[in-house]
C-alpha cells in the first residue's frame, strides 16, 4: 500500500498576545492551531505578541502549530517572520496573498532565518490566504508558488468585504471563489484547500452544513475560531466507519488486481480504477488523522 499522509481537518485560531491561553489551545482537540498576529492582536500590541507566540511553540504541543503574521503590505510583516522562526513551528499562515512575488519574498525570508537558525531547510510551510479579489483571481499561480506552499486557504469574510457580499446562510455567493481554489490547488498538484472561518459561534447547525458543503466541494478542512467549533469540523471531515470499510475493501482488491496486470476492476459492483483508488487511499489516511 502507498504512504498515507495524515489530513489536517481543523486549524483553531488562537490571539498569540494572550499567553495562558496560547500555551492551553494546543491541546483542545485541533489538529492544528494558528497563532494569530493579525486581526485579533490590536496594532499596540502586535510587537509584544511576537514573543508570546514564541513562547507558546516552545511549550508541549499536542498538534500542529502555525502562526498567522501580518500581511505582507504591512510594517508587521518583516518582524513577525523574524520572531516566530523557531523550531516548532510547522507553518506561517500569510494572510491577504495576492502575487506569487509575496509568496517568493517570504519564503526568501524563511529560508534565510531557517539557515541562520539551524532548522532543518525547507521544514517550514507557507499557507497563503486568499481572500480578495486580487488573490482569487491569482489562485492558480500562487497556488504553484513553491516546494513551501503545500496548501492555501480561503477567507471569505474579507472576500465578501472586499467585494461588498452579503453573505447569506446558504453562502452560494461563495460558491465561484471556492471553486476557483479547489481546481488551482488540484492543477498545482498540492493538497486539497482549507476553507473559511464560520463566524457565528453559536450555530453549530450552520457550521456543520458549512462544512459538509465545502467538503463535498473538494475541500479538505476548515478554518475555526472557537474550540466548540472543533469536534463538528473534525467529525464531518472525518470518515464514517462504513466508508473506510469499504476504502480498505478497494484498496485490497485494487491492489491484488494491479499486482496481476490490471487496473480495471468491480468491487460490490462498484467500477474501480486508479482515481477511485487514490480516493480510497486519501479516505484511509483522513480516518487514521
């Protein structure tokens, strides 16, 4: 059987300039926590938050652990990347991504910090945000903006502000834009995308039906901003036990089948080839996050 890399289903957006609360979210059921630099750190408080965002990646982490900083247009965005390149780290979120050139220049960046610090080269991801019109419309070429960018996101709320969107329960206004990053990601040959923060807390019901649609769009998991949020997000990208059944059945049979010259095949009188196959593999691998 081929390698099976672990899926990341919920990323949890924590306020890095508060310290207790840093250090605590790495272990309230995400898969991986993104400690923020940008919209929930006010500007006077922004350079002190470095540091607690250091101390918070240097602490017992149960996840994986990413930190949103400044964009790149901002006087932030230089020494939140000269901060927070410290071992542990497993990502930098680069919000508001509109060129390929911003991605090239903090990778640049990233590159020089991980040499000069002794982490091992290449390590640390770039997770670009798309969230304007401008990066949208960009998505294929960030999209393929280097060995760094293993996968972007989508931020809707801005994208609606930038587009002046009334955002609506069934989000079909979204619709174009997700469609967009799903068919950029899968033509640069990354991992599927990471979609937007559902901003209302409490309506969970919501949250679940945000999901379940982006998943069957092709997404591979959401973006949260409260620990409630977790377990739905993660419980709707997650397999149930009746799918991963039958993506064990597949891959054996597939398997057997292959080893004899073919790759052609029924399973319960299901037609089987090899995207079918590799979507039984992706259906394994999220089961076992």
């Amino acid at each position: 059987m081929k390698e099976l890399a672990m899926t990341i289903r919920s990323y949890l957006f924590a306020p890095a300039n508060h310290p207790r609360r840093a250090e605590k979210v790495f272990n309230v059921g995400a898969d991986a926590i993104i400690l923020d630099l940008e919209d929930s750190v006010a500007i006077s408080e922004k350079v002190t938050a470095r540091q607690a965002a250091v101390s918070a990646l240097k602490g017992k982490k149960n996840c994986h652990a990413y930190v949103r900083i400044n964009d790149f247009s901002t006087d932030f965005c230089f020494g939140d990347l000269s901060s927070v390149i410290v071992g542990g780290l497993d990502g930098v979120v680069l919000p508001k991504v509109e060129s390929v050139s911003q991605v090239i220049a903090v990778s640049w960046m990233i590159t020089a910090l991980e040499k000069e610090r002794d982490i091992t080269p290449n390590s640390i991801q770039i997770m670009p945000i798309l969230e304007t019109a401008r990066g949208i419309t960009s998505a294929a070429a960030i999209a393929k903006a280097g060995l760094r960018v293993k996968k972007v996101c989508f931020g809707a709320a801005d994208y609606a502000q930038d587009l002046n969107l009334q955002l609506t329960p069934d989000e079909g206004e979204l619709t174009s834009a997700r469609d967009n990053i799903v068919l950029a990601s899968r033509v640069a040959g990354i991992e599927p995308p990471v979609d937007s923060v559902w901003l209302e807390i409490n309506d969970g019901n919501g949250l679940q039906s945000s999901a379940a649609r982006v998943r069957n769009m092709g997404f591979q998991g959401k973006l949260a901003i409260h620990p409630s949020q977790i377990p739905i997000i993660n419980n709707v990208f997650t397999p149930s036990k009746e799918e991963v059944e039958f993506a064990n059945k597949i891959v054996t049979a597939f398997e057997k089948a292959e080893a004899s010259g073919s790759a052609s095949i029924q399973v319960d009188g299901h037609f089987v080839d090899y995207p079918i196959y590799e979507r039984a593999l992706r259906t394994i691998a999220t089961s076992e996050t």
